[in-house]
C-alpha cells in the first residue's frame, strides 16, 4: 500500500503541476479533431494532417469520455481531458515495467519495488510543457517494450499475456509516426545479434506488435485513401521549410544528458548479463536517431531522448552505484526529478508560448463565432482558442504549406507547386464558407516563422483569388495586437456571389 500511495501522491503533484497550464497545441488540436471525427466529419478531408489516424482515434475515445462524464453528472473536463488520460497511460506502462523488473533476478528487492516508481516519475515529470504530446505517448509504450527486450537479451522468459500487453502498449505509440518504429527496430537487431537463432524475433510481444501493425496499415490504406494520395504527397513537397541543420538539433539538453547517461554507461559499463541496461542504452540511441530524422528540433520531439536518458541513469544508480538505503532511493527519485525539470523545461512560461490573450481577443471579437488565424504557428490558435471558448475555423493547424510556396515563387518556380497553392486556396476558401469566422486573425509579424528571408504577407495573397475576395469583402480591420491584425466580419454573410466566378 504504501507504493501505491506513493504513486497516487506523485500522480497528484504532476497533475496539480500540469492542470492550471494549458495543454500542448498539438494536442488541444488533435482533441479538436477527434471531437469532429465523432461529430461525423472526415479525416484528411475535413481535418487535414501529416500522421496516420491512430492519434485522432486515440484523442476522440477521451473526447467520448469526457462526454460520458457529462452525461453521467460529472463536470466536463474539456480538452484537460488529456492530463487524466495520459497520468493513467504513464501508470500502466509503470505496471508493466514493475512485472518486468520482477523477472530480473539480477536486481535487488527495493531495486524492484522503486524503479517502476523512478519510471513513473520520469515519464510524467520529464515531458513538462509537452505532456501529451505523440512523441510522449510513443515512450510511454516504448520503456516497457525495452525492458522486455533488455530481459530477453539475458535470455529470460516472462508470460505470453505480459508480452502481449508490452507488444499491444508499444503499439500505441509506435504507430503514431513511422519515424517510431526505428526504436523496435534497433532492439530486435540487437536481440537477434545476441541469440542469432531465426526463432528469435517469434514472441508474443513482437508478434502482437507487428500483428497489430500490420492489421492498422491495411485498414489506414482501406478506409482513407486520401492520406496517402493527398496528405502524404502534399507534407512531402513542403515540409522541408521546417527542417534545421543536424548542428543546431544536437546542441540541444537533451543530448547533453544523454551525453552524460553515455558516459555513465562507459563509466560503470553493466556485465553482459545486465541486458536491461544495455537495452535502456540501446533505446536510448534510437531515440536520439528518431530526433534527427524528423530533422524539426521541436521540443516535443526531444522527449524520447530525456526519457531514456533519465531511464539509463536511473538503472546504473540501482544496478551499478548501488544506493543503499531507502532514503537513498528517495533523493534518486527526487534528484531525477529535478533534473527532467531542469532539463526539460523551457526557458520560457507556457502562457507566452500559447498567446493565451491574443487568442482571448480574437474570440471577443467575434462574438463568439469560429476564429480563423492566418500563421504558421500552431500555438498561436491552439490552444488558446479552446481555452477561450472558441472553434478554431481552419481544417490546418496552421497554414505549414505557406512558407514553401512563397520561397518557390521568390525563387521564380511557383508553376512547381501550383497544384499545392491551388489545394491550399481550395481549403481555406471552404473553410470560411463552412464555419463563416466572425474575426480572422493575419499574422503581419516580419520576419515571419519559417519563412527565412523571404517577405511575405498573407492578405494580398490571398486575395489574389477572387472567390476569397468576394468573402473578405465582409470583414473589416478592428485593431492590431502583438504583430497580429485582427478582422472581424461586419457584412451580411454569405456575401452574395456570381457563380460565373468561380474558376
């Protein structure tokens, strides 16, 4: 009882932590398109993203639980549904790596009972600002599956049912993106380096993983064809205008820790029966590998290398330096504690990163209607919007295409994206005709994110199309806040139109 005590306390601190914060923008986004999945709405029509509909699904079923609560009495938790969510997720996976523990017979009786503890500590304290965020959900998954796999390199065995629930948590989050499956990837080599027998990669766990892969690709390509014949070729034109040089991505803490986690690996290197260890060291490089391949450096992204940094720490300070004592124990989990928060942390408040007060003022403005915001920041819409009240009016979570098409038409090639600005001008023309937005908000910041040195302003290029300008005709200028102007529709709406008009 008195683990479970401990593990409701730390529960209580992160979730007392986390609640007054708004969530992540990409969360608050993917809540917001799992509420219009369940309101009937498509998936890469309606709603439009890069990652295959695992995420979606996963943010509609606690949509659906939030609306069961409603229904059943209980308050509504709104998009905070997600800390709920996610701390019961973090609990599973801390379960499942404790009945995994208990099969190494190389690790102490306290080192058993606090180490799942330390993992809890670490996933649910290590993602800060990002807590809920995809590459959060797919470490939460993917410890457990190292532990089994560090377990497996000694040759151990566990239950089928334990393998197949490790298999079936790395599922949900290895499938969020396919940059994730390098981690499985890199472990199974290993196991199969170390035993090389072919019967090796057949377990229930990499068997329920692959199963359940397989079963999802088939169904991904059946039911939303459009993902892969609009979405993917579209993401892959224009995405690059995000990517950093690999200098800037590994000048970041997180590979600072792992740095030192590496280090402390080669300082007290494991025997080669510590394959938990030498798992937790492989993951660790995997993650790292999974951060420069998607080539953002967004912080979120980061996660997976602090998670298993922090882990590969945590199990030399329990396998190698040997603490003692119970109190020992307890300054490691508050000292890993501290460092997740110093490392994870960013040098700035939440509050400023969301806009919170701009986002308030553009739903003041409009009366409540749905917002639209021209931008290539997410946050600047997510999730200030929901917070305020308000339905974001976009099918985007921003306008990321922009960016590529103005370096394309700087750079005198705009005729090689012009079915992509055709798309682009397509959706946002629906998107005002569905959800009429009674105030738009213009980002007229320059230089703007993502943009590098090209000018650009977003209002005369929209109205180059004269369907738009027939809409923007009802709006007028009402103020202009934080490099943002902000419109507010005045005119009757729909404005009349000659469909002759219309290209």
């Amino acid at each position: 009882m008195g683990v479970v005590a401990v593990y409701a306390a730390v529960a209580v601190v992160v979730a007392l932590w986390i609640w007054p914060r708004p969530i992540n923008h990409d969360s608050a986004f993917l809540l917001l398109a799992g509420e219009r999945y369940l309101d009937g709405l498509s998936l890469y029509r309606d709603q439009f993203m890069a990652n295959p509909p695992l995420a979606p699904w996963i943010h509609a079923l606690m949509v659906a639980a939030d609306r069961q609560m409603s229904a059943f009495g209980l308050p509504a938790l709104g998009i905070q549904v997600l800390v709920p969510g996610v701390l019961l997720w973090c609990a599973a996976a801390a379960t499942l790596a404790g009945a995994l523990l208990a099969r190494s017979p190389d690790l102490g009786p306290r080192a058993r009972t606090w180490l799942p503890l330390v993992l809890f500590v670490i996933l649910t304290v290590a993602p800060t600002v990002d807590f809920g965020q995809r590459d959060h959900l797919f470490v939460i998954g993917a410890v457990p599956y190292a532990i089994l796999a560090g377990l497996r390199l000694d040759g151990r065995a566990v239950p089928r049912g334990l393998g197949v629930a490790v298999g079936a948590l790395a599922f949900l989050g290895m499938a969020l993106k396919p940059h994730f499956l390098l981690l499985p990837l890199v472990l199974e080599i290993a196991v199969l380096w170390r035993h090389r027998h072919w019967r090796t990669p057949f377990r229930p766990e990499t068997l329920t993983l692959g199963g359940l892969l397989g079963g999802y690709a088939l169904l991904v390509v059946a039911l939303y064809p459009d993902y892969f014949a609009v979405n993917l070729p579209v993401y892959a034109r224009v995405f690059g205008s995000f990517t950093q040089p690999i200098g800037n991505l590994l000048l970041r803490p997180e590979t600072v820790l792992f740095t030192i986690a590496l280090l402390g690996w080669l300082r007290l290197r494991p025997r080669p029966a510590d394959g938990i260890v030498v798992a937790a060291l492989v993951a660790a490089v995997a993650a790292l590998a999974i951060f420069l391949l998607q080539k953002k450096g967004w912080s979120y992204q980061r996660v997976p290398v602090l998670v298993f940094g922090a882990w590969l720490l945590a199990l030399l300070a329990f396998t190698r330096m040997r603490v003692s004592t119970g109190t020992g124990r307890v300054w490691t989990v508050a000292g890993l504690a501290v460092v997740c928060l110093l490392v994870g942390q960013r040098a700035h408040v939440a509050d400023r990163i969301y806009r919170l007060d701009l986002a308030a003022a553009l739903a003041e403005a409009g009366g409540g209607a749905p917002v639209y915001v021209f931008t290539t920041n997410v946050s600047i819409p997510y999730p200030g919007l929901q917070v305020a009240g308000v339905e974001p009016a976009s099918r985007f979570n921003t306008l990321w295409m922009i960016p590529a098409l103005a370096r394309a038409e700087a750079e005198g090639r705009a005729a090689d994206l012009a079915d992509v600005e055709r798309f682009a001008r397509d959706a946002i023309l629906a998107d005002f005709e569905r959800r009429g937005p009674g105030a738009v908000g213009v980002d007229v910041r320059d230089p703007k994110p993502y943009f590098g040195p090209v000018s650009f302003d977003y209002l005369p290029w929209a109205l180059r199309d004269p369907r738009f300008a027939r809409l923007w005709s009802a709006y007028t200028l009402s103020e202009t806040r934080q490099g943002f102007e902000i419109y507010v529709r005045t005119g009757p709406w729909p404005p009349e139109f000659d469909e002759d008009e219309y290209p």
